[in-house]
C-alpha cells in the first residue's frame, strides 16, 4: 500500500514519525512523506526507504494545514504523481 504521512514539522527531527514510518516501511509499505523545510534541506529526496517531499521555505506556510494552498495543493500533486488513493 502507498501511504503519505503528513507533518507540520521538519523532518527527521521528531522521533515518533521516524518510528512511525519505519514501521510502515518493515511492514512492506511504500511511504511519502510531506513536511517543512525550514532550513533549506532539498526537496525531495529518498532515505532508508522513505521517501520525504519538502515544502518551499514561504512565510504563508505557517498557516495550519487545512486553511494553507500550499499545503492543500501539494498533498494533491503527491497523490496524483505518485498514484497514492
């Protein structure tokens, strides 16, 4: 199953979505994760498995998820590019 983690936080620095996603991944599943990038880390890239997708670096990410387009239309072209339902 592919499966996208959300998060309004950076990542890796938060240790129980490491834990989270590890276990999806040994469980067989095929991860993408969204977050910030507060400190210009790339933008895509594919570690242990887990392949992580940042946000650009804009002021108006800082709105919480459900009210931000840049959020909203990212988890939109994630799903749709890597075929995620």
């Amino acid at each position: 199953m592919k499966i996208l983690f959300v998060v309004q936080f950076k990542y890796p620095y938060e240790v129980r979505t490491y834990k989270e996603v590890k276990s999806l991944i040994n469980s067989g599943h095929e991860v993408h994760l969204l977050c910030r990038n507060p400190t210009g880390l790339p933008l895509e890239e594919e570690v242990g498995g887990l392949k992580i997708h940042r946000l650009e670096n804009k002021k108006l990410l800082s709105q919480p998820l459900p009210f931000s387009f840049f959020w909203q239309r990212k988890i939109f072209d994630i799903c749709r590019v890597q075929n995620i339902n």
